[in-house]
C-alpha cells in the first residue's frame, strides 16, 4: 500500500475552516473588497482582505482556498443581491423614511446593515458577505446623496432599486416617516447605526 506523505504546511484544521462564519473568527478580522454594479459590469466582488492592525498572512489564502472566496459568492451574486434588496425593502416599507431626507435614509440602511447582518455574522453564512454587499452599496449611495446634482443622485444602484420597488407605496407611507426618524433617534438604534458607519469606513479604505 502507498502511503500518501502529507506536507505538515497544507494541513488544514477544523478551525482554519469553520472561523470564517464565527462571532470571533476571522470574520472580525476581515472583510470584502466589492466593485459595485454600473451600467457596463455586474457587482463583483474582488477579494478577501485583512481590516487595519490584523496580520492574517497565510489564514486568508486558507480561506479563499477551502471557501473558493471570491469565486462562489461571485457565482451568487445576483441572488445575494436581490436578498439584500428584498430586505430592504420590507425594512422601508416597515420603516418608511423620505427617501429626500439624506441623513434619515442613510441611518435607516445603517441600522438594517447593523442589526439584520453585522449582528447575525456569527449565524447566517452569508451574513458576512452581506453585510460587505450593503456596506459598500451605502458608501456609494452616500456618495450619491450628498452629490450636489439629482443626475449624480440618480447614479446609485441601490437608490433607483429602492425607488423602484417603494414607489406604488410612496403614499400609503408618508404618514409613518415622523415614527420612523424618532425610533431611529434612540441609544440603541444610535449604537446600531454607529456600528455600521465604522464597518462602512473598513470597506472606504
């Protein structure tokens, strides 16, 4: 019988696998570098990269290997977006905010990257690439929104398909706006909000 040598440096453990997906693995230590959709290419995303202060040397080239990151969520792109935006939008229509009032809509898509992704990280497996999904999709909406031009504002991915889908509801929900930017004034939904805005300014870098 031929006895197969295994090299002691490709050995991979149980924990080099399954970290990704956990509270205090390697998902705290990473994120993903995503190139947002335009008119000539589809959302990509790019690859996995350690945040600031972290030497994750060989780990990430374990990850990308045994996960086949970014390959198989590329191959899924379109349904992790449409999750993304599917949500959202039964957020906003619970929620409802103007989407005129800048500041109201970017705390609101903060709290839901914040308390239905970043919070649900060490749960749901594609939690992680969500939550970078939408980061980035906020940043560029930002982006956006302070644009001083509405042809510039119109740009954004997220902003039309929001609009899109809230539209023939617009109406119903005005009256619930006042509710919404109060909630969104609370310690807990503040600290939800900031919470993002730190993992949105990992995702800028």
């Amino acid at each position: 019988m031929i006895r197969q040598i295994i090299n002691p440096g490709t050995q991979r453990n149980l924990q080099d696998i399954f970290q990704l997906y956990r509270e205090t693995g390697l998902v705290e230590q990473s994120y993903l570098e995503i190139r947002i959709k335009t008119e000539h290419q589809p959302t990509k995303i790019c690859a996995l990269k350690a945040k600031e202060n972290y030497n994750l040397f060989e780990k990430i080239d374990v990850i990308n290997e045994v996960h086949k990151i970014p390959e198989r969520w590329n191959q899924q792109i379109d349904e992790i977006e449409n999750n993304i935006y599917g949500h959202l939008e039964g957020l906003l229509l619970a929620m409802p905010v103007s989407l005129d009032d800048t500041q109201s809509l970017l705390n609101c898509l903060d709290y839901a990257l914040s308390t239905s992704y970043l919070q649900k990280r060490g749960q749901d497996p594609f939690a992680f690439v969500r939550s970078c999904l939408l980061a980035a999709l906020i940043n560029d909406a930002e982006i956006a929104l302070k644009a001083s031009s509405s042809s510039q504002a119109k740009s954004s991915v997220l902003l039309k398909e929001l609009t899109r889908r809230l539209e023939p509801n617009l109406g119903e929900i005005s009256n619930e706006v006042a509710d919404t930017v109060s909630l969104l004034k609370r310690q807990k939904a503040l600290l939800s909000i900031a919470e993002a805005q730190k993992m949105r300014q990992i995702i800028k870098s």
